[in-house]
C-alpha cells in the first residue's frame, strides 16, 4: 500500500466500557443521583462511557426515584422465587425478535422493544440479543454501480476465468502486453474527498468542520490510454462535442501511432487492448477498425467499472490529486492533468495494471459481485 492509500483513525482517548455488570451502572446512577443530576443527564453520561444500549432512560429514572425518594442503597437485584427472568432465553422473546428483524431489517432497537410489547424487554436485552445472539450488526447499504443480475454475474466470471487462464499460461508478460483506456470528466473544481480532508486533532479539540462543495459546472472530457509503462495517449473532447464511434476510431488511430513511437518493441499482433463496452468502443466501424489493426480484444464485461484499470486505479488516483484546486480555463485544467501523470513513476502504471490479477480473483470468489478494493 503506497503512502496515498494510507489513512489514519483518530484515536478517541475516552474509551468505551464494552464488559460491564448492572450493579456497576446502577452504582454510577446512584452515584449521580446523589449528585442531583437529572435522570436524562445520567442516561446520557452512561450511553457516552457504557454505549447506547446499556439502559433505556425510563430505567435510569425509576433507578433515580429509587435512591432518591425510596431510600434505597442496594444496587444488586432483590432476590425473587422461582426461576428469573431472562429475555435473553426467553425463546418466544427471542422468535418474535428474529420475525420482526425479518420483516424489516431497517428497524432501530427502539422499534423492536416496542414491537415486541414484553416488560422483560429492554433497550440493553435487546441490543444484545441482536449482537450476541443473531449475531448481527446494522450497515448502511454500499453504492454500487448497478445492481447485478445473474447473467452479469455469469459474465463478470467469464471474464475473470478468461483474464486468469491467459495470465496463468502467460505470466507477468501478459500484463506487459496490456494497453487499456477510457474517458473521464475532469472538473475545473473537484472537492477534496472526506478521506483527504483527516487531520490529527487533541483529545480536547472539537472535529473539524467543512463544507459540502459540489463539482463545479465548468469540465472537459479526457481521453486517456496507458498501459504498465505509462501514459501512451491523452485526447481531450472540445466543448460541445461527444465521443462517436469516428471521433473513437480517430483516437485509436493516434494510439497506435503514439505506441510505434513510444513503444517500438510492442507488435502489432502483441497488443491486448482492454476497453469498455460503451456503444463508440463496440460499434461495427471500431471493430473493423481494430481488426485491421490485428489488435486483441478482452472482452470486458458490462457494468464493471470495478475491473477496469482506469476506474479503479488511474482516475481516482488523479481526482484526488485534484481534490480542492480550482481552475480557471479549460487550459489550466489539461496542464494539471497532464502535469499529474509527468509526475507519476513507471512503478505506478506497473502496480494499476498488475491489480487485475487479485482483481479478478476476487471477483470469481464473490460469484461476479462488486469487488470493493
């Protein structure tokens, strides 16, 4: 992992009580009562040091009532006949806690207590049957670039079994051989991303702020192919124009001249250009095209920004060079833009391109899913 890629998590030095016993809570809100703090107060001082589930705030205020009006100085459960209550192996508690997480996992614990409508039930009991027992966590969805079907799937793992058979057969030179492209927008003002923007702060310092910044109207379309080697050709679009299969076939043309000139070993018949599906690149003149060129083509699969080296390595690598900059013209972008892959070693290009490998490894072991990184 090279230096960019790092990042760092500020360490919070009020540490999070995880194993704890309900005589010790009670014993803090006893403690706090005596104080005169409010039930509210100390619900909130014991969430920041215990976390949220440890007690709901009606159970701190009937704790409060308790030490307070009823004089009470035992903080260890009464003890009762019979066998006690315990939510935790109550099977019809926990049952009825599974349907409901079934019928809607969005559910917060708060909905589940009072969902479930049992005295027994309490924020705490509940939180941990739902951590300790299912053995669950709450994630916000990932963003993904389509949602899959099994036909893609089908062919992302064709795709990925094509690439590592060649590789397992080829070696190292395959990825030589490599020479992969595509287009991006280059805005005259990206924001810096959230990753960018850690800093180091003191235990007692507030978190830093910022605001949203939105890409700026003002872009220019960018053109790039490279390969392990470095830059080979970078195109941009003039304003009011688009990509079609003969302004493509015009760039292609230009590729192949800029890799006689800066890749004179290369053969023609050598090349294993890698480009998406985008209708320009697999249009009936591209294709003519290309074969007249004697050029092979990997067949990419579709809505897999994930295996393409440019999508996954080259441009965001650039738009967080970018990030926070303005431009003024379309001129200073392109000089920053190209000013950005000068700048790069030949050990950059080489590391985006051999990225495939465990790439599409990953892809095969996920079933053609989304490989996150």
């Amino acid at each position: 992992m090279d230096c960019n890629q790092r990042s760092y998590k500020v360490v919070n030095m009020a540490r999070q009580i995880d194993v704890y016993a309900d005589c010790e809570v009670r014993s803090v809100i006893r403690f706090f009562a005596m104080e005169d703090l409010s039930a509210s107060e100390i619900h909130r001082k014991i969430c920041a040091r215990y976390g949220s589930n440890v007690m709901s705030v009606q159970s701190v205020r009937k704790w409060c009532r308790s030490f307070r009006e009823e004089g009470r100085t035992d903080v260890h459960d009464e003890p009762r006949s019979g066998r006690p209550s315990d939510s935790t192996t109550d099977i019809f508690n926990v049952q009825q806690l599974r349907d409901l997480l079934e019928e809607d996992r969005r559910m917060t614990i708060s909905e589940l207590c009072f969902r479930l409508q049992s005295p027994d039930c309490s924020r705490a009991s509940v939180g941990r049957i739902v951590r300790d027992v299912f053995g669950m966590r709450k994630l916000s969805s990932r963003w993904v670039p389509r949602l899959l079907t099994e036909e893609h799937k089908a062919n992302r793992m064709g795709a990925a079994l094509d690439f590592l058979t060649r590789f397992n057969e080829e070696g190292v030179s395959l990825l030589d051989r490599v020479v992969t492209g595509d287009e991006t927008w280059v805005h005259h003002t990206t924001p810096e991303s959230k990753e960018a923007s850690k800093q180091w702060c003191e235990p007692d310092e507030p978190r830093p702020k910022k605001a949203k910044v939105a890409n700026s109207a003002g872009k220019i379309m960018a053109t790039v192919f490279w390969d392990s080697k470095g830059i080979l050709l970078t195109r941009y679009m003039p304003k009011g124009t688009t990509i079609n299969s003969e302004t493509y076939c015009q760039i292609l043309k230009d590729l192949r001249a800029s890799l006689y000139r800066k890749r004179p070993g290369l053969k023609a018949e050598t090349v294993f250009l890698i480009h998406d599906n985008a209708r320009p690149h697999t249009s009936a003149l591209t294709q003519n095209l290309l074969t007249q060129f004697k050029w092979e083509i990997f067949k990419h699969p579709p809505y897999s920004p994930d295996c393409a080296p440019s999508d996954f390595w080259l441009f965001p690598k650039l738009k967080q060079a970018l990030g926070g900059k303005k431009f003024k013209t379309d001129a200073e972008v392109k000089l920053a833009v190209n000013d950005f892959f000068r700048k790069q070693s030949p050990e950059f290009y080489a590391m985006g391109i051999e990225k495939l490998v465990p790439r599409y490894n990953k892809c095969l072991d996920l079933g053609g899913e989304y490989v996150e990184k």
